[in-house]
C-alpha cells in the first residue's frame, strides 16, 4: 500500500455500505418475506450489477429506479409475490438508513483539520439529501455529488473526474473512502487514492492491484491523516 497522506487535500466518501448501512434494508423485508436474508443480498446485488451492465448499453437510469428493478427481481427469485404499495414502503427505506457509529466523528476530526469532506454515490439527488439529512451529516459535508449529475455509475472514471471538478481539487489530492471494491478501484483508475473502508474483515478482491490504504473505521483514516 501506497497512501501519501501529504498528498491529500479533499475526502471524498462513498454513501451506501460506507457511511449507511446497507444491511439495514432486510429488516424492510422481515414483515413480508419468510427468509429476508437471501432476498436482500439478491437485492443489493442486483442492484450494482445493473449499473455495471447500464455503463455499457446505454441505459442509465436513477440509482432509484435501478433499486426498484432489483428489487423486483429479487422477490421473483425467491417467488414472493407483493403490491406495488408494499414493495415501496421496502425500496423507502434507502431513505432513512443506519450511519455507522464512527462516521460522524470521524468526518468531523477531518473537516475540523481542514480537509474538504464531500460524498460521491450512484445515488441520485433525492437519496442523498434525505442520507445526509436522516444521517445528520448536512453540517459536515461540503456537497453530495451524484452519478446522475453525468449519468454513468461507478467505476466509470467519468464519474470520478467530474467530483475532482466539483470539488475545484485536483484529482491526484483526492482520497476518495468506499466499502466498495470496484470503486476503490475506480478511484484508483481515475486518479485518486483509494481507501477501503473494510468494516467487516474481508479479503480483498485478487486482481488489478490493492487499496493505498485499508480502514477499518473512519477514525483509522483521521490518524493517518494527522487529525
């Protein structure tokens, strides 16, 4: 690993599975599905297979509605047939997601020393600002950037580009935090340094190169940083 911590001048984090829990969204399904686990790995899955897939063919559309495609056929597979109204209460709760403990004062060590903080999501406008707003982070953020703003999703290096744009940093001053592989090396691609936010003691992933650094929590990060 690699990380230039002298380097950095902004952070930019990842929302879902990083600053969110994710995990959280089964308990949407405990109420209406027999065995919620399957389902919503499916679900998630599904979700970031269609925005790999939707990069290639031409067919962006919101973070939102490629959740609600997942979704669907996440109950498919497993033959669960619910209304509509049901179905929205579930894919409703990407509204109002967990944060992880550490994020918040991890955030605030970082922009207390200085450092830009902003997140950059394949969620599209609307599910940013009601994470931030439901995770009380407005205060600490400079910006949400969207992959709607460019309409391609991660690991597009377009993506990545357009937050060094949006930030006025140059990308190489970038360390860019994610719980995701593909976008650890999406960042990396483009031009950041790429931080994986390992929470759950996984392996990494064995092609293309590692992480310039592993955390564990966003405390890790600030201590690194000198914050």
């Amino acid at each position: 690993m690699t990380f230039d911590s002298d380097a950095v001048r902004t952070v930019t984090f990842d929302s879902y599975s990083t600053l969110v829990d994710v995990d959280a969204a089964e308990r949407a399904l405990d109420a209406r599905v027999e065995d919620p686990e399957p389902v919503s790995k499916l679900w998630r899955s599904r979700s970031l297979e269609y925005t790999f897939v939707a990069n290639h063919v031409d067919a962006y559309q919101p973070f939102y509605e490629m959740n609600r495609d997942a979704l669907q056929y996440a109950l498919d597979a497993h033959g669960v047939d619910l209304p509509p109204d049901e179905r929205d209460e579930i894919l409703a709760v990407y509204h109002e997601l967990d944060v992880f403990d550490d994020v918040r004062d991890g955030i605030e060590r970082l922009r207390d020393a200085g450092y830009d903080c902003y997140v950059v999501s394949n969620g599209n406008p609307e599910m940013l600002s009601s994470m931030v707003e439901h995770a009380g982070l407005g205060d600490l953020l400079a910006d949400t950037i969207s992959a709607d703003e460019v309409r391609t999703f991660k690991p597009d290096a377009a993506l990545y580009r357009h937050a060094a744009g949006r930030t006025g940093t140059p990308i190489d001053e970038i360390a860019h935090v994610t719980a995701g592989w593909f976008d650890v090396l999406g960042a990396k691609h483009a031009g950041m340094q790429g931080v994986w936010a390992d929470r759950k003691g996984s392996p990494w992933e064995p092609f293309d190169g590692r992480p310039d650094l592993v955390i564990e929590t966003f405390h890790d990060l600030a201590d690194e940083l000198g914050a």
